[in-house]
C-alpha cells in the first residue's frame, strides 16, 4: 500500500507522477529527452539501459515497465530475459554490452564507474556522447526506482498490464497522454 494517497488506476511512477503534475512536468521532459529524442543509441538499445538497472535496483515495477516497453520495441521477449542474467551472452552489439555494463556499475555507484569500463565501450564504438546518455540515464533511473520503491507504489502481478504499458511508452513516449488517464478507471485494475 503506497505510504500517501495515489490514483488506484494507477500502479507504479504514473500514480506519482499524477499526484504531483508540477514535480511531474520536469520529469516527464527529461525521460523524453533521454529515452526518446535523437540518439544514435535505439529507443530499444535505451530501454535496455533503464531494464538492467532497474532489474539490478530489485525495482519490480520499473523492472517490468521497461522489459515490457523494450520488448515491444524488440518485437520479441528474449532479449531482456538474458541479459538480466547475462549482458555476454545478450543478442546485442558488442558495443551495447558495453555500455550495459557501464550502467551496472552507475547502478552501484556512480564511483564504480571504472577507466576500463569506458576505455572498452569506446574500443567497441561507443561515442562520447553514447557514454555520457548510458550514464544519465542509468543515474535516473536509479532515482526513478528510488522513487517508486520509496513511496511503496503498487506493482501489478498481471503481466498483461506491463504489456499495455509498454505499448502506451511506444506510441507516447514519456509524455503526458493528452487527456490524462482518466480512461484507464474504467479497466479492470490488475493485482
């Protein structure tokens, strides 16, 4: 049970984020930003980025929410299954374990970012650029599962809803609806 009154419609960083719209508009602008604006990085190869730390910060909801979104972006399931378990043996580039990796070590701590781990990431193509938003963006979302994790927001068990929500996140990004969710009352809430 979430420790402050949220929108039962809502599960997760939604029913944040609609409780408070003025927190809410500068969040929403930088995950748009990040996770959608041009990037030689895929919207994918980003929601990778925000699974494998959010699955490392044991964030059930986030966890979820982007498997769910890279998946749908994917066009498949597997790939975020193997990398939670193993980023080497992930069927992405070699350049993108890389930066995988980089955003486990900022899941540590952004101290545990090593020389090595950035020296590897440009060996295998990364630009300064790419490290720079696999840095910020991991950093978020460690913030982002904090959040999340620390009001106790709900995380529905039904699989099916994080499909839909990966799906929204594909066709709306980040961004607000824009005619907010009331809509989503009328859906039978998944426990």
């Amino acid at each position: 049970m979430p420790y402050i009154p949220l929108p039962d419609h809502l599960p997760g960083i939604t029913g944040l984020l609609e409780y408070s719209q003025v927190t809410a508009h500068p969040i929403r602008i930088l995950t748009q930003t990040l996770l959608r604006g041009e990037s030689t990085l895929t919207a994918a190869e980003r929601e990778l980025i925000a699974t494998i730390v959010s699955h490392n910060n044991e964030c059930k909801f986030c966890t979820a929410a982007h498997t769910a979104a890279a998946d749908v972006l994917l066009g498949e399931h597997e790939t975020c299954e193997i990398m939670k378990q193993d980023i080497d043996a992930a069927p992405v580039s070699e350049k993108m374990k890389a930066l995988l990796k980089i955003a486990k070590q900022v899941q540590v701590s952004g101290k545990a970012v090593t020389a090595d781990a950035i020296a590897l990431a440009k060996e295998r193509g990364a630009t300064d650029i790419e490290i720079h938003d696999t840095v910020l963006i991991a950093a978020l979302f460690c913030l982002y599962n904090r959040y999340v994790d620390g009001m106790a927001t709900v995380a529905p068990s039904d699989p099916a809803f994080y499909t839909g929500l990966g799906q929204r996140l594909k066709e709306h990004g980040y961004n607000r609806l824009p005619n907010g969710y009331d809509h989503l009352k009328t859906q039978v809430q998944p426990s």
